[in-house]
C-alpha cells in the first residue's frame, strides 16, 4: 500500500498545472507569431536546418542588391554611350554639310556654332553622374570630374584607368563601369600628312589615303607600321623611308620616282605633295589616337580659320573634312563596340537577377515549411489544451479538499 501525503499531492498537481499551462502558452505564442519553431527547443532539428536557410536568404538579398547596383550602373551607362552616339551622328551631319564648297564663311562660322553647342553637350555627357554623386567614366577617381576643360579651352581627361568589378553571386563577377579614356580619349586617328616646321613656305601635303591595309602590313613586314618620312630631294622627288630603323629604310613608291605635285602611293597610302622645295619633310602619322573631343576642337577650329582662298588653303580644308569624318566614324565605332560589351554584361546580370529571385523563392518555400504554422491545427490544440488545463484545475480543486478530517 502507498501512502501518498497531502505536500505530494499538491506538489504533483501544481506541477502538472504548470506543465499544462506551459503547453498552452507556447500554443498561445505560435498563434501570435506565425510560427511553429520560436525557439530551439520547439523542434531542434528544424531550428537548425532553419538558421542555415536563413543565411542562405541573408547571402541571396546581399547578391540581389548587387545585381540591382549592377543593373541601374550599366543602364545609366548605356544611356550616356547612346546619348553620346546621337550627338556624333549630328556631328558628323554637320562635317557633311560644311564640306559643301557652296558654303560662305558665314555659313560655315554657323555650322562651327552649334559644333561648339554639341561638344558642349558631349562634355556634359561624359561627366555623368550616378544617384552618389560619383562621375561614371572617371574610372577609380569617382569623385573627380571625368573631363575638363585646359586653359586652352580643349577637354582633358582628369580620372584613372580603373574599372570597377561588383560580385553578384558565388564566382561571378561583372564590371560595372568603363574609364573615359577607353570610350571617349584612345580612339584611332585617320592617317594624316604632318609637315614639318621648317619646310618653305607655302609647301603642303594633301589627299592622304589609306587605299590599301595588306599593303601597309607587307611594307612593314607584317610587324606594326610605324610613322612614314617623306622627304624631297634637289630633283624634286619624294623620298619615302621608315625613319625608326638605322639606318632608315627607303620605301617603294608607285609610280617611282614620285614627283612633287603628282599623286603618288607609298605602302598601301595614298598622297600627293605640292609646292614643296629641295630639303622640305612630311609624316605619315599612322596608328596615332585622338579624342573625340580634340576631333570635334580641330574641326571648329578649321571652320573658323580654313577658307578656300587658294590651292593650299582649300587643299587644308577637304583634308579637315575627311579625316574629321573619318575620326567620327572611329570615335561611333569605339561607343558602339562598348555598348555591345555593355549588352552582354547587362544579360548576364539580367539572368544572374533571375537565377536569385527563383533561388529565394525555393528557399523561403522550405523555411515555410519547416517554420510556418498550421493555423487549423494549432487553433485546434489550443481548444484541447484549453479544456485540459480547466479540466486539471477543476480536479485539483475537488482533490485538494479531500482530507481525513472530512471522516471523522
């Protein structure tokens, strides 16, 4: 026989009131949070598996503002490359127009106006800024202007050759910026005829042309071509040589020997010196790089200079004029090789973005669940617990007025 005294039975019923009690109140507490796992106690297991696809959450939104920093860099900067290619495009309407020979010098200073206004828009466009503050095309040195005028008045390149990465997921990375210089400064120059300082007056160099690329590469034995020296001697004939060898390298003209005021070829280019004396010197500036801006400047500046007055004068303009077409169509072609770089970035963001928002979904789709609560069923238990806590209290009040006293 067991005897039971009156502190065990108060003891244990308390004690199973308060475990009831306690039941109910967690029941209480996943109905008010939402959630059937609010601490590790309440299912160990998944608590851990829990906190695990919570970081995995935590890394996906961290990649995910990447990827939206990626897409609003890369948006902004194929803006500014279009914008940039649509003034070109009028420019370069403009250099047609001006190389009309019916045109006054009033109405070329007109055309040098608004050249003036676009290569003040250019300028304007190549400062951009992001939502920061920071100059897009400066490189590093975001917070230094990308281009600004000399004293001179010509636009200079101010930032660095920096190229900004941003990792967007495990492994990938995407460059979100380009430098100025790249875009806007390193753009190869149309084969131009320089002459030099002390040739005689009144001597010039025109209709330069490149009309034959193999040729070039063949004169120069497959290696970079290099400036060519054109140098006329006391019969009156041009002299072409490679000037970076020693001694320097004659080379062969067409027809040979080519005569002062006559159209000659040299290495695949085509040219014709005029009015040139004994000891005169010309270069054929190859593989030089000019900006767009200088490009534009050179431009405004003949317009405003060159006429038409006599053979050299004119002879300077239509050379102006096509190799200022020629440097256009360069500068259009480095925006527009830049913005196709700038599409495929932007498409592996784009697929990148989508690969996390199916990635979070999945995720949050397990956390659900494994965390979230089954209304139904908790609002269920909670009536049972309910009833089984006031069942408990009802017992324990009849029990615990049971005593031997009641008998005597």
């Amino acid at each position: 026989m067991i005897r039971i005294s009156s502190q065990q039975v108060f003891s244990g019923g308390i004690n199973r009131l308060q475990e009831l009690n306690s039941n109910l109140n967690n029941t209480q507490q996943q109905i008010s949070s939402g959630k059937r796992v609010n601490t590790p106690s309440d299912d160990p297991v998944a608590a851990a598996r829990i906190l695990k696809l919570d970081q995995e959450l935590s890394r996906v939104e961290t990649y995910q503002r990447n990827v939206n920093l990626a897409d609003n860099r890369l948006s902004q900067e194929e803006s500014a490359l279009e914008n940039s290619i649509d003034i070109l495009q009028r420019v370069r309407e403009l250099t047609v127009q001006a190389g009309n020979g019916a045109l006054s010098a009033n109405d070329r200073r007109s055309i040098s106006s608004e050249l003036t206004e676009r290569l003040g828009q250019l300028a304007d466009v190549a400062n951009t800024r992001d939502a920061s503050g920071e100059y897009i095309f400066s490189g590093f040195q975001g917070s230094r202007q990308a281009f600004v005028q000399d004293a001179a008045g010509s636009w200079q390149y101010q930032g660095d050759e920096g190229q900004r990465v941003l990792e967007i997921d495990d492994g990938v990375t995407v460059p979100i910026s380009d430098h100025g210089k790249g875009i806007f400064v390193s753009i190869p120059k149309a084969i131009t005829g320089v002459e030099a300082a002390t040739n005689s007056a009144g001597s010039y160099i025109s209709g330069v042309e490149l009309t034959d690329t193999d040729a070039l590469q063949s004169a120069f034995g497959g290696a970079v071509p290099n400036d060519i020296r054109l140098t006329v001697n006391g019969a009156g004939e041009v002299v072409a040589e490679n000037p970076n060898t020693i001694p320097a390298t004659a080379l062969a003209t067409n027809p040979s020997p080519a005569l002062v005021g006559e159209e000659f070829e040299v290495a695949g280019i085509r040219a014709t010196v005029s009015d040139a004396a004994a000891g005169d010197e010309f270069t054929l500036a190859i593989n030089d790089r000019q900006s767009v801006f200088n490009t534009i400047e050179n431009l405004i500046a003949g317009l405003d200079s060159l006429g038409k007055d006599n053979a050299k004068s004119s002879a300077q303009f239509d050379t102006l004029i096509a190799d200022s077409l020629s440097n256009l169509d360069n500068a259009q072609d480095s925006l527009l090789g830049k913005q196709t770089e700038l599409g495929g970035r932007m498409n592996s963001v784009e697929s990148t973005k989508k690969f996390l928002e199916d990635s979070s979904v999945y995720t949050n789709e397990i956390r659900s669940e494994l965390q979230d609560l089954d209304y139904a069923e908790a609002i269920s238990n909670l009536s049972f617990q309910s009833f089984v806590l006031q069942a408990a209290q009802q017992s324990f009040a009849q029990v615990s007025q049971l005593s031997l006293f009641d008998r005597l």
